[in-house]
C-alpha cells in the first residue's frame, strides 16, 4: 500500500496539545514501535528542528533518525530511508530541497520506500513536494508554481489560512491555466493519499480546512472537502 500523507504547515503543526497529527501518523504505518526518520533538508538542517520532531516522535514511541544533508550523516541514503516505516519531512525552501535530494539520490529512495509501503508525510515543502506541482515561497518576495516529485496528481498549496497572499494567487495560477487544479491546505489540515488517490481530508486544529481548486470557464472553483477526523 502506497500512503502520502500531506499537511498545511511543518515545524508548527509538530508538538500541539494532544498530539493528534503525531499519534495519527503512527497508527498509519501499523507498525508496533514505527522507525521514522525525519528530512530536514527545506530548513537546512535546523538543528531546533531536529530536537523538536526527536523528542516528539519519541515521546510517543517511535525511533527517530535524522537525514541530514548539509552535514552528512550517513554515505548510503537508501539504506537509512528503507529501513524505515515512516519519512516525515520538514518545511522551508522546496528548491533547495529538491536540489539536494536530486544530487543525493534521496527522491530515487523516496521512491523506493514509498513503493515498499513506507509512509511518507511532510508538511509545507513536505506537503508539496508530492504532487506534479506546488506553490512556493523558496524565491525571495514572490509565489511562484514550480514542478516538484510528480507522485500524486495536480497541484498543491500549502499555509492557505495564514499567508494571505496564497489564496489569490493559487487562484489567479488555477484560472489562467498555469497551474494544474489541486488541493489547497490550511495549515492544520492535512489529506491523506492511498495508492495515488484522496482517501480522507483531516482536520488538526479547530477550524482547519482543505479545498479543492479547479478551473471552470476561465475561474477558479473551489470546492470544500470535508474533514473526516
């Protein structure tokens, strides 16, 4: 089985009371003590970043590993990323990350693990990252579309509820036919993919919400998907 899971946001959607996103991450790799490693890559390899998504992860009890690439830990990424149950990956700057996972071979393992039935989940850049397209903020000052892994179908964008100038713009890109339809996320909101396609829309904070953005006569449509947790 082949899961992607998808969030609005990364670093602050990690560690929130009740830890929901966390637990539900867990459960969906079935394993009894998940092995997770974490991609940092988007933000640089933060080291806060790090000590963050450790200690939650662990707390609930999962073994947690890192892959870092701008000090490598490690000359065989596939080794550490097979063995893995669930890859969560961080925000930041999807061109750079995509980059380096390119020079590294990380998406070639990626690939692997995801056919092998890992659970790949990120939020922000780690959200995007899976769809044909996403939109990002990795140039200075500007929203752009960009091509990302290709894996899930159409286009993503995340921070829809906090970033004001997401909305118009993914709906600007969507009705100008620049942009694939797809799937906007609010930050707390997440959509979980089995097998290439939506299986559930999900809901981590009060509020949160998740749409679909479709072209219709030369305008952008949106279309709420309603979360099932």
């Amino acid at each position: 089985m082949q899961q992607i899971i998808a969030v609005g946001s990364g670093y602050k959607a990690i560690g929130r009371r009740g830890m929901q996103l966390e637990r539900y991450l867990l459960a969906a790799s079935r394993a009894r003590r998940p092995r997770l490693c974490f991609l940092p890559t988007a933000a640089g390899d933060l080291p806060r970043h790090i000590k963050r998504v450790t200690r939650v992860f662990g707390e609930l009890g999962a073994r947690v590993s890192t892959l870092t690439l701008i000090q490598p830990n490690t000359a065989d990424v596939a080794k550490l990323l097979l063995a893995q149950d669930i890859i969560w990956v961080g925000g930041g700057n999807t061109r750079n990350m995509l980059a380096l996972w390119r020079a590294w071979g990380v998406d070639e393992a990626l690939h692997k693990a995801y056919n092998n039935g890992a659970v790949l989940a990120g939020g922000s850049a780690g959200a995007i990252c899976w769809f044909e397209q996403g939109i990002t903020d990795s140039v200075p000052g500007k929203l752009l579309p960009m091509d990302c892994l290709g894996w899930l179908p159409g286009s993503c964008c995340p921070h829809y509820d906090t970033e004001p100038g997401r909305r118009p713009i993914f709906r600007k890109l969507v009705a100008a036919g620049k942009v694939k339809a797809g799937l906007a996320l609010d930050d707390l909101a997440a959509a979980h993919y089995i097998n290439g396609k939506l299986h559930k829309v999900l809901a981590f904070g009060r509020g949160a919400q998740a749409h679909r953005v479709q072209r219709k006569r030369g305008r952008a449509h949106e279309t709420l998907l309603e979360p099932s947790l």
